[in-house]
C-alpha cells in the first residue's frame, strides 16, 4: 500500500513553484509527493511515515 504524505506528520507545503512539497524526516523539496520519491529512489516505501497526531482517517 502507498504512504499517504498528505497524512504524515513530516510532510510539509513549500512556497517553492518548482518543489512545492517537502518531507522533514528525509529532509528534501520535491515537485513530487515525497514518498514517491522515496520508492522509486529506494525501492522501498517509506519508513519515516509517521500519522500526524489527531488525524484518524487513513
């Protein structure tokens, strides 16, 4: 199953046009969701995916 960056606690909005998402458990600005980057960077999902506190859907 893919990891949802918009339900991770470490996915932030940059005001970046050419990188407007981020991950701060990895560290980096992408144009792409983060965890996408990760699989394809990887091979592997991501393994900082942490639920943001108070958010119970999935």
């Amino acid at each position: 199953m893919a990891v949802n960056c918009f339900q991770c606690q470490y996915f932030f909005i940059t005001w970046e046009q050419r990188n407007p998402r981020g991950c701060k458990a990895y560290g980096f600005k992408t144009r792409e969701m983060p965890s996408v980057v990760v699989k394809r960077s990887s091979g592997m999902d991501c393994l900082q995916f942490e639920q943001k506190k108070g958010d119970t859907k999935q």
